[in-house]
C-alpha cells in the first residue's frame, strides 16, 4: 500500500490500527477462549472482531486515493493494477498453501495442490483492490457511489434468488456457497465450517464497497479546504450510515461471514466516524510515541500481516510436546501461567502482535518500504 502523505497523519494511524488490531484478533492465545469482542460473530450478528477485516479494506481504499492521484497512461495504469492484485493474490494463496508439507504416520509429505485452499484474506483484497482501481479510474465520486449502491442491492438481490428458498442466508444455503463449491469445489474452501467459505467469490462485490468508500473518504480529504467542515461532515455521514446499516440488518441481517450489504454499511459508517475522531484529534499536531508505533505497522502492513500469519504457523510446527506447537506452549505455559482465563489469551496475541511490530520496527529503522 502507498504511504500517505505526511499531512494526513490520521491515515497512517487508521491503517496501522487495522493491521494492529488484525493480529490481536487471528492470533488469539491458546489454553482460553478469548474475550468474546475478540471473537467473531458465529454467523449473523457483530463483534469488535467483525469490524477489522473490512477496516483494512477500508484504509486499501485510502491509500488509492494517493496512489492515483498521479497522472499515468491507461495502459501503465491497467498493468499496475492487474500486476498488484495478481501478486497479493498468488501472495494470499502461497500463504494459505505454507508450510507445503504436513505430518502423516510420522513422515512429512507435500500438501497437495488439491487440498489447498483458493480464496482468503489477501485473495479478497486482491480482487476489491482491482474491481475499486477500475472504476476509481473511470468513474466520477457520484457514479462512484451509484456502483456502491448497485452493489449492495444486487448482493442482496442474488442472495435472496438464488438461495435455497428455506434458507437463502444459512452458511450452506446461501447463492456464494453454491457459487464457490461448483466453481472451485470443497477441498479448496475453508476447512472450519463444513464447505462455507468466509471470503468466497461472490462476496468480493459487496466487500469492494468498503474499499471505494475509504478511496472517497481520502480523496475527499485531500480536496477540501476546509479540515474542521470535513471532518464534521465525515462524522456525521459515519452516523447515518450506522442508522442506516442497523436499520436495514433488520430485514438483511448484519453478518461478517456472508458480508451482507448492512454490514458493510454499519462498517464504513463505524470507520468514517473513527477516522474523524482521528483526524480531530491527530491533524497539526507532531507525531508521539503512541502515534509513531501504529505508523510502523502502517509502513509496511502486507509484509508484517505476512509474516504474522507465517510465523505462528512455524511456531505451530515446532513441538515441544507430543501434538503441542511452540505457540500453544507459549500461551498455555507463559500466558495462562501469568494470567488465567481469557486475560491471559489476550496477553498471548498482544505479545506477539509486539514481536510483528519489531519486524516493522527494524525494516522503519533501514528505510525499507515493501510496495508490489
């Protein structure tokens, strides 16, 4: 992602917390549940948790609104973005696919392509970041917005057709289930919930949304002259839109899982106001330490989101104890040692969300900046 600039210091703290808060959430400490505002919602419904993937989404779209602002032919332009988002997907995939070997009656073998999972995290990104670029290139703010709007009313519309007819949105029932077992068949799903893939294909459309809503909301930023009229206008569209999106879960109801069009409202609406209350508190003021730890997540949040996700699956690999990785062994001995129960757990993830920022930490301090 490109850096903003320095004048929008609220941005570079937005996304730092996004990836800040990533980590926490994907890398919960073993030997506890969790508090459950760490937990994702097991279907409809929302956590703090909910909030943190479409965030990230969200500061993607920011950071375009920089990273476009420059003038570059249309052919440059098409083969930077279809470059970018070919890599953060094979990136996305790669990770899913590590170690490439797995433990079978005592031998290791290689994880076969067929049993590796296609989509994810980095692959949703992947897709939003294209599908946003394309008609942040071509289209004005307000056709912008018209898109957005088409989006969620067709999402739901698709939804609701091509559902089973009992249960268009029950994990198995829903049209993106169907679309992602025919097309890209179970083995190459999300092994947690019985051939339902939380980032599936079909719900790339409603997700792009947050990334073109966090593109607006920075281009609006850099074009007004007023900051204090922007960012009380800003506050208040957030609190429309979390009206908004409540308002509609009542008849779509909010799901992180199946990103249904009211969760993506009640979600820009939450960052519009959080950015706001950023930039009211951060904009003409000199950087802090505080500010300073969640700008180095910010510098390089592809590589450190990475490497979080690869380092703990190596600590995972690692035995210390017959079917009990290093990582487990951390959080039951260390963490849960320190502090029972869900507190310990939550130490366990902070704790290492801290050995990720070293590693933004070192690569701030060599001036080394990662952009595909």
């Amino acid at each position: 992602m490109t850096t903003p600039a320095p004048r929008f210091l609220s941005l570079d703290v937005f996304r730092g917390l996004t990836v800040c808060l990533m980590i926490v959430v994907n890398t919960a400490g073993p030997g506890a549940e969790a508090y459950a505002p760490m937990v994702h919602a097991p279907w409809f419904g929302f956590t703090a948790a909910d909030a943190v993937f479409p965030s990230f989404l969200f500061a993607v779209g920011c950071s375009m609104a920089f990273a476009f602002s420059r003038p570059i032919p249309t052919g440059d332009f098409m083969s930077k973005v279809l470059r970018r988002a070919a890599l953060i997907f094979l990136l996305g995939f790669l990770m899913y696919w590590f170690p490439f070997v797995r433990k079978l009656d005592g031998h290791w073998t290689l994880i076969p392509f067929a049993d590796t999972r296609v989509m994810g995290v980095l692959q949703r990104i992947a897709l939003c970041y294209a599908l946003a670029a394309f008609a942040a290139r071509w289209l004005s703010p307000r056709l912008i917005v018209v898109l957005s709007v088409v989006l969620l009313l067709g999402y739901w519309a698709i939804l609701l057709a091509f559902g089973d007819p009992v249960a268009p949105l029950s994990k198995l029932g829903n049209a993106g289930t169907h679309l992602d077992l025919w097309l890209l068949g179970k083995n190459h799903l999300y092994r947690k919930d019985g051939g339902f893939d939380p980032e599936g294909l079909l719900g790339t459309l409603p997700s792009t949304v947050n990334v073109l809503a966090g593109y607006l909301a920075a281009r609006f930023l850099k074009e007004t002259s007023d900051a204090r009229r922007a960012t009380i206008g800003m506050a208040l569209t957030g609190l429309a839109l979390i009206a908004g999106g409540l308002a509609w879960g009542l008849v779509f109801p909010i799901a992180k899982k199946l990103w249904t069009s009211s969760f993506v409202l009640l979600t820009v609406g939450l960052d519009l106001v959080l950015l706001a209350a950023l930039i009211a508190v951060l904009e003409g003021r000199k950087p802090n330490a505080a500010i300073r730890f969640f700008q180095v997540f910010g510098l390089n949040p592809l590589v450190i989101y990475l490497f979080s996700e690869l380092f703990v699956t190596v600590l995972g690999m690692v035995e210390v104890a017959p079917g009990r990785g290093l990582y487990a062994w951390i959080g039951v001995h260390v963490f849960q040692a320190l502090a029972p129960g869900a507190l310990g757990s939550l130490l366990c993830a902070i704790g290492y969300m801290l050995v990720c920022w070293l590693l933004g930490y070192v690569m701030d301090r060599r001036r080394i900046v990662v952009k595909l």
